[in-house]
C-alpha cells in the first residue's frame, strides 16, 4: 500500500459480528488504498454468479483469470480519481455521467470528452448534457455498417474493392480474424503483418523443397505421405517375422488371435479393432505380400504404395524388409526438407484458421507478395484508426461511464456487506429466490459441483438445500437449461424437507426454474423446531415400533396359517394334544405381573400428583416439558448462535474475512413464511371436513365438566387438608392435659398397691 501523508478517518460499523468500514462520502472510496485489506470483508470473488454489471466485471479482471481482488478495485479507483472532477456521483450510482463530471485537465480527458460529445452527435443527441452505458451501443450499432467504425478492424465489406477483399478472405482463411464492433470477423494491421509473414516463408521453404531431391518425381509427396501412414505397421510386420525365424515356437503368438477377430455387440466387425492386427499371416523371414493375405482395412493404402513404389522393387508382388529400409533411405533428403516447413506467425486472433498456407497455392502467393495490397491495406486500418471516435477512445469512455454506474455498488458487496444486511436491498450473490415448503428462500447462491461445495458450506452451520434447476429454452428445439443452486432455509422446520422433493426456483431476472431438491444438510433452523422436535422423535420412534410390531405379527400369522394349511393335508386321525393348565397358567402369572406393575406405578405417580398443592400441578408439567425439550433447545440454540455466511461463500470460490454472523433476526428474514395479506378475510369451515355439532359439543362439555370436578376436587382437598390441620393443632393442649392426669393416677394407683 502506498504511504499517504496524512491518514484518512474511517468509520466503522457493527455488523454480523464484524467491523465494516462505513463508504458514505467520495473522500472514503478516494483513500481505500489506505485501508488495510484484513479489514476489507472480502478479499477476492469470482466473477461469475454474481448480480453485478458483467461489463464492470469483465473490465475489473484485467489478468482474465475470472476473480475479483482487493487491487483490481484499487486500480479502478484511482483510475476514476484521474478521470473524474470529483467522486461524489458514484455513491449514486447514477447510470447517467455528466459531460461536466469529466476532468479535462489532462489530455486523455480531453479526448474522453471528444469522443462523448461525438458519440452523443453520432445518435442525434447533440444538446445532452450526459452520456450512458445505452448510448454509447447505440453509437457502436449505427458506425457498424461503415468501413471506418474506429475499431482499426477491416472486414471483407462489400464497399472495399476486389482485390482488397479477396487479400482480407486469404488472411482471415491462413490466419485467423478478429470480430470488429459490428460482430463481422476481420482483420488488423498485426494479422495482415503476420500473415504477409507466414506466405514468404512458406515460398521460400517451398522452393527449397521443389530443388531437393524427389526421386518418385510428382509423386515424390504422395509417397512421403503413405509412408507416413504405414511405417509402423511394415516396422511390425518385419520385428514378428525376426522374431517368428529366431523362436519358431513362437510363431502361433505372433500370428492373429481369433479373439480378436470375433464381431462387436451388433455382430459387425470393427475397423478399429481389426486396425490393430499384423499387416499379413507371420511366417518366419517371409517377405510382405502385396497382394494376397493383406490385413482389409490396410489394403488400400498397401495397394497404392506398391504402384508408386514398384520401380525400386525386385518382385512386383512382395515387399522384402531390405527394400523397404531402401525406400525410406532415398526418401530422407525429401523428408528432412518437408520437416523444415515453417509455422505461422503467432499473432492474437479470436477466430481460428479455416485453412492452411499450401491451399492457396504457389500462384496465389506470388500474385500477393507482387502488389501492394498489404501496403493498402495498411493505410485503410490506420486512417480507421483515427477516427474522431476512434474504438480505443469509445472503450475508454464506456469504461468511465461503466465505473460511474456500477462501482459503488460492487464496494458495498466487496469492501463491506451491507448490501446483505440492508432488509431493503440484495447483495451481489443473492441468486434468486426459491419457494418451496410454503416458505420463500431468499439466500440462494449458484453451485457448479455439489460434492466439493457441500465439504467447506457444512462448516456454515446452515440448513442447506441443494436443488437442480431445469427450465425450458424458449426455442422450439425443446432443450431444456440446466443449473445448480444451494439455498438457505433459516426459518420454520424441517419436518416435509427431503431429497426429490419440488419447488419453483425464480432468478434474478425474473424466470422460473423448476427446482428439484437433490442433497440436504440437516442442520437446527429454528427455536421452535427444536422445542417439538424431542416429541416428533419420540411419535416417530412409537410409530415405527408399532409398525415393526404389527408388520412381525403380520408375517406369524401368514407363516402361521401357511403351516396351518400344510399340515391340514397331512394331519391324521390322530386325537389333538391336551391342553396345558400349567403353562397357561404360568403364561397368565406373568400377564398378571406386568399389569400389577404398570397399575401400581400409575396408583403411585397419580397420588404424588394428587398429594400437591394446585399451583404446583403447573409447575410439574413445565419443570418436566424443560427435562424434555431443554437440551434440545440448548443444543439448537448454541448452534444457531454459530451460523455464519462466511464457509457459504468461500464454498462458491469467495475470500472472506471474518464469520459474518445470520442470527436469528436476520435468519427470519432470509427466510419468510407464507402469511395472509392485510385486510384479507378468512373462513375456518372447511367443506372437505364431516360437520357433526353434537360430538363437538359433548367433547366440550366433557372438558367444562371435567375442569369443573377437578377444581372442586382441589377445593375440597385444599378445604379438608387446612381443616385438619388446625383440628389437631387445637387439640394438642387437651391431649396433653389428659396424658398428665392418666401419669398420675397410674402412680396413686401403683403407690396404693404397694
């Protein structure tokens, strides 16, 4: 960072748990170099999933390597700071630059202004005041179909003369173009160069293969070639013959297996696999038959070398290994020339080669070395060049006017997030919204591979939904547009969201998606959801028991009647056994115990209940509703505390800093619940639903009447329990007076006895 002279004074703001710098005035955004990065939220992002101006985007990544850093932004800062009067107008974001915010007081400034004002001519706007992103399209559309569009790009165009646009076609065939501001593909003054380049070179390697030796005369190249194409299969053919004459017991080895000949699944046999095989039948030094015995799919070429060929060999019909070493001997010379040949010249294009260099032909070649339609063409491209909106001056001010709009925007999802922490506004990640569950999920960020993503975005302590997205292309192909999405769910339960479940994904730009829910991360959404959630375990513990339980007695019963049915045609005369009074009667103890024993801990647990006083009867049921759904709310809300969005996006290939907290304020506006609108009215008579009034009112009634019992129950006992209490405290005094009078005339009488 460079070193300023005086330090700014930053102001910052608690928010998610992290200090964000504040960006309210031009002054903060002109010394962002001076910030120090560990203080900036983010430290680079990507530039794709991003809602952000894909120009600005596009113009930021300088290195083209799609990422976002600290510096890129600094850059285009103090690039703004040498263009702009003052900075002020990019916390508007105003999408509109005023001629005056230009700063001419430089020469490049200057210029920005020319070119806006020509721009602003070009389109009828003469008199405007202000320049935007639209306008500048606009310009680029209507200089399009001129030959000098600013752009130093000349395509073929029609208004050119013939031979200038047939010099353009070659170059753009051997070298590769580039797309001029209209979208044709062209050329420019670098490519025309190269290209001029690459055909002299090409002629003068040319000419010094033309006096190498040939010694197959015109079919001299031809011959090169094949052997090219063949050389490996004849070095094959030879190495199995050595081999078939140095061991003979190898010979079966070396010769076809017919595993390899036996046809594919559809019962063809396979070029690819036959390709493979020896050229003929190995036998021990047995020169190549060129004629019988030949592999097919080596035939032709086999076959045509020996025409070309046949003059260097002694039977015209075979082909000895000394003679083919002889072939590729006297072949070097041509060889090493055609290895020689010389590359095209590297230049930057955007289109590729349709052709190469030899299609034009030595004519062609000279016909263009001879004239001067390089030098013309040359002069074309430079005086396009320096038009007064030249293409280098329009980008320069589609820059400054895309900076102006957008920029600002890009810090307060960059340098800080309060994008995401304003309730009123979307951050830059903010994908889209997926409805699903009767819930809307307004923290949905793109995904291009779920299994690496899900590895880091667990650590977010995030209820994560992975869904795939699938849309129709409006094009009557019937294509249809896939995407990945991870959202969010940070309110409600969980309790209806599973794998392969539905919803409706909407994305930033308005189109509906059907969404398919693929992977889930289970993780605490809500207080509420973990304060049941003990009991839902339990209901769902009992009910698969039961079900277990039913599903076993099921299966006896049919095995039961099964052996039944079996034994029925087998069974004899035979008398049935004698029923057993002992073991039923065991069987009947036991039954007997389990009821005892489940009644007794009823009788005791309604007693102690019985023996409190009424106000603690409530305090029972809450201390035992705490015992069960306390850990869990405990539990759940330590994790709640620590959901934080940072391991989210780092997921997505974010740098952050710092955790970014979602507590539970934020989480419910992340996610919100479905909700009646205002004023609207609502009838609870469901007409799917049997009416019957009087079961519902003698339910009622045996509530009331039950509440009433118990309290007068409780009365009563209360009543009673204070009444004798008090009885017997008044009695205490009387008993003891009694207990004294019965001491003493046990004495008189013991004394009297004596």
């Amino acid at each position: 960072m460079n070193k300023h002279s005086h330090e700014h004074s930053w102001k910052f703001q608690r928010i998610g748990g992290v200090d964000q710098v504040v960006l309210n005035t031009a002054d903060d955004i002109a010394h962002l170099e001076q910030l120090d990065p560990k203080l900036w939220v983010a430290l680079s992002c990507p530039t794709l999933g991003l809602e952000l101006n894909s120009k600005m985007l596009t113009l930021l990544d300088t290195d083209g390597d799609q990422r976002i850093r600290i510096q890129d932004i600094i850059n285009a800062v103090n690039w703004l700071r040498t263009k702009l009067v003052k900075l002020d107008s990019l916390i508007e974001s105003n999408h509109e630059l005023p001629l005056s915010a230009i700063n001419t007081d430089n020469d490049e400034g200057k210029r920005l202004l020319n070119t806006a004002q020509s721009v602003l001519k070009n389109i009828n706007k003469a008199e405007a005041t202000s320049i935007n992103e639209e306008d500048i399209k606009q310009s680029t559309l209507l200089n399009a179909s001129n030959i000098f569009n600013g752009d130093g790009i000349l395509p073929p165009n029609p208004k050119l003369d013939d031979e200038l646009v047939a010099y353009i076609n070659d170059a753009l065939n051997v070298m590769g173009g580039v797309k001029d501001i209209s979208g044709v593909d062209g050329i420019n003054t670098d490519i025309s160069k190269a290209f001029i380049q690459s055909i002299d070179k090409w002629l003068k390697w040319h000419n010094g293969v033309g006096s190498a030796t040939t010694p197959l005369g015109e079919n001299t190249a031809e011959v090169w070639q094949l052997i090219q194409s063949i050389k490996d299969k004849c070095d094959d053919y030879f190495m199995r013959t050595q081999l078939a004459s140095y061991a003979p017991n190898a010979q079966a080895a070396l010769n076809v297996d017919e595993k390899f000949i036996v046809p594919s699944d559809n019962g063809l046999l396979e070029d690819k696999a036959l390709s493979e095989l020896p050229l003929s039948r190995i036998e021990a030094d047995k020169p190549l038959n060129l004629k019988l015995g030949l592999n097919p799919v080596w035939r032709p070429q086999i076959e045509r070398f020996k025409q070309l060929v046949e003059p260097f060999l002694a039977d015209a019909n075979q082909l000895t290994q000394d003679e083919w070493h002889y072939i590729q001997q006297i072949m070097a010379p041509y060889a090493i020339a055609v290895q020689s040949k010389p590359t095209l010249e590297k230049v930057s294009v955007t289109t590729e080669p349709k052709i190469t260099i030899d299609k034009l032909g030595e004519k062609r070649i000279n016909e263009i070395l001879n004239s001067q339609l390089a030098d013309r063409f040359a002069e074309l491209a430079e005086r396009d060049s320096k038009t007064p909106a030249s293409a280098a001056n329009v980008a320069a001010l589609e820059q400054l006017v895309v900076y102006h709009a957008n920029l600002y925007h890009l810090l307060l999802n960059f340098t800080s997030f309060h994008d995401f922490f304003d309730l009123d506004r979307r951050a830059a990640f903010q994908y889209g919204q997926l409805f699903i569950d009767g819930r809307c999920c307004s923290l949905c960020i793109p995904v291009t591979d779920v299994g690496k993503h899900t590895v880091l975005a667990n650590y977010s302590e995030l209820f994560l939904l992975y869904c795939e997205c699938i849309r129709k292309k409006p094009a009557d192909d019937g294509s249809e547009l896939k995407r990945t999405i991870v959202a969010a769910m940070t309110s409600g339960d969980a309790d209806f969201l599973i794998e392969g479940r539905n919803g409706v994904f909407l994305d930033s730009e308005g189109n509906d998606w059907d969404a398919r829910v693929i992977k889930i991360i289970s993780k605490p959404i809500s207080i509420s959801q973990a304060i049941w959630d003990p009991y839902k375990r339990l209901g769902r513990f009992i009910t698969d028991q039961i079900n277990k339980w039913a599903g076993s007695k099921d299966q006896q019963f049919i095995d039961a009647t099964t052996k039944a049915t079996q034994n029925l045609a087998t069974t004899t005369d035979t008398a049935p056994p004698k029923f057993d009074i002992g073991r039923s009667a065991g069987i009947f103890a036991a039954i007997g115990l389990a009821v005892g024993a489940i009644g007794t801990a009823l009788a005791s647990i309604a007693q102690s209940l019985l023996s409190l006083h009424w106000w603690q009867l409530p305090l029972v049921f809450v201390g035992l509703f705490l015992f069960i759904s306390g850990p869990s709310v405990i539990m759940a809300w330590l994790k709640l505390r620590q959901r934080t969005l940072g391991p989210l996006l780092e997921a997505s290939g974010w740098a952050i800093n710092g955790r970014l907290k979602i507590n539970l304020f934020l989480g419910g506006q992340l996610t919100t619940k479905a909700t009646l609108p205002k004023h609207a009215s609502r009838t609870l008579v469901d007409p799917m639903k049997k009416r019957n009034r009087k079961y519902w009112l003698i339910f009622w009634l045996a509530i009331i009447t039950g509440i009433v019992i118990s309290g007068a129950w409780i009365w009563h006992y209360d009543h009673w329990h204070i009444r004798t209490q008090l009885g017997y405290k008044a009695k205490e005094p009387h008993q003891s007076a009694s207990t004294d009078a019965e001491k003493s005339s046990t004495s008189t009488s013991g004394a009297a006895e004596q």
